[in-house]
C-alpha cells in the first residue's frame, strides 16, 4: 500500500517521540542526527509535541561558544496512560504518568467458567476504574488505554479473532470495553504490544532492528524494523505442547497512540512483559 503524506509525518513524529523518549534530555539538533530528518522537519514536530504536552522545554544544554541549544524531554504532567494486560487467568492493569512512573496498580482473577467475552470486558473495566481511583486523579486526564490480549487479533477492526483457551472466535472485543470504558481504547496481541514495549523502554531502547522471542507452551516473536513494528503472526509447536500465537503479558499497546492518532489520544503505555 502506498504511503501517503499524512503516514510520512506520522511516522516522522513516532520516531522524533521515541528517541525524545530514549535520550531525554536533548537538543533538535540531536534528534535531526538520530532521525536522519532535516532539523526544519523535526523543529516542526517537537513543536506538534510541545502542542500535545507530551513533551516540555527544559532549559540549554551548556556551551562553550555560539548560541546554546534548547533541550526537550518528557512531560511527565502531560497525562495518565493504563496499559491492560489480559492472560487466561488474570487481568493486570498498570497507570502510569508521561514518563511512565507508576502510579497505581490492580488485578483481577480471572476464574474458571468466568472466560466470556462479557465477563473478562467487565474485568478490565473494573480493574481500569480501580487504578484511575487510587491514582487520585481526574479521569479527563487519561489519555489512552492500551489492551493487549491472547490469541489472534486484528488490532485495525479491535477483533479478538481466535483465542483457543477461551474458544473466542471473532470477538468484537473493542466494542465490548468501549461499552464499559470511558477512554480512548486500543487493542493488541501480547507479543507485538510486547515488541514496541522493548523497542521503546527495555533493550532495543534507542535501535532500529530488534526481535522479541516468547518460548512458553509455544513459541512466538515479535519483529521491529525500522523502528516500527513489522505485522505478521508467527505460531510453533513446542515439545510436548500444541501449537499458539505469539503470547507474552506485555501491555504496551497503546504506547505510541498519540503520535498515530494525536487528535483522539496520546501513548498509553507500557508495563512489563514477562510471562
């Protein structure tokens, strides 16, 4: 598929975001060097940002001679980001702040017989109230909530497409938690929104290229490239198991919402990615 101009800019701020968030502090100047994009081109994004509060101006860097260069970083006060991770047992949800301090935790067991689609929707809504009332803040104030879930999902239509331990077979999961969350909402696979969680904040912080392996009962990867996450789906068998997508309990799902959709919501986070 073609890009178009809007995906090119697009693009162009989710990088500028993620090496803001990489290196903060730092200069314009060493985000057109990072990025490879003309210093004019990232001038206009940080300024998109700035708009966002997603970032904030944070004084000069020191010189030796010639005009010093203005430093941006992280807005930690910008908002609040819920990043959802939903396993065949549990619901884990974690709020956090711009700078992905966090501020409140909550689970929920998710019990035998208690796997409908109603019933784990009904859970993460509980679980997403329960964080936003013992951060103490205003609701207004979260701007996004990231749902990473098992099985199959196609993240465009927010359809859990296959979950074989739940026997979902093409649920409108994201119409589900809309119905019971007032926030902006994003659903993903585990490994992928696990993927974006390294590329961003764990150990491909910073790199173009990286792949995130899940070996559990099977074996699955998530692939970046670019500094982008690379879609596909990738299922194995493992010994003495049968086979499953590719599975981990990241919840980084909607980290980089705000620059792919800046008008409806910004990053909603990412949490831990473990088994």
């Amino acid at each position: 598929m073609k890009r178009t101009s809007r995906d090119i800019r697009t693009a162009n701020r989710y990088e500028v975001l993620r090496q803001i968030i990489a290196g903060s502090p730092t200069s314009r100047q060493e985000l057109a060097a990072a990025t490879g994009l003309s210093l004019a081109t990232v001038a206009t994004l940080v300024g998109e940002l700035l708009d966002l509060r997603m970032i904030t101006e944070v004084g000069f860097e020191d010189s030796a001679g010639g005009r010093p260069r203005g430093l941006v970083a992280v807005d930690a006060s910008g908002g609040a980001l819920i990043g959802v991770d939903v396993a065949e047992t549990y619901v884990h949800v974690e709020l956090f702040d711009l700078a992905l301090n966090v501020l409140a935790r909550a689970d929920e067991e998710t019990r035998p017989g208690g796997s409908s689609p109603e019933q784990v929707a009904g859970q993460v809504a509980a679980a997403v109230s329960s964080v936003v009332t013992r951060a103490g803040i205003d609701p207004a104030r979260v701007l996004g909530v990231g749902v990473s879930v098992p099985g199959q999902v196609d993240r465009d239509r927010g359809v859990a497409e296959y979950a074989p331990n739940w026997d979902w077979h093409e649920v409108p999961l994201l119409d589900l938690l809309a119905e019971r969350v007032a926030h902006p909402l994003y659903l993903d696979n585990p490994l992928r929104a696990c993927a974006v969680a390294e590329l961003w904040f764990g150990a491909a912080r910073g790199r173009g290229d990286a792949v995130v392996v899940n070996l559990g009962t099977g074996v699955g990867a998530g692939l970046a490239l670019g500094g982008g996450l690379h879609r596909g789906s990738a299922t194995a068998r493992a010994s003495g198991g049968t086979p499953r997508s590719c599975w981990t309990a990241g919840c980084a799902t909607a980290a980089t919402t705000a620059v792919w959709r800046p008008t409806s919501a910004r990053p909603a986070s990412c949490g831990t990615c473990a088994n």
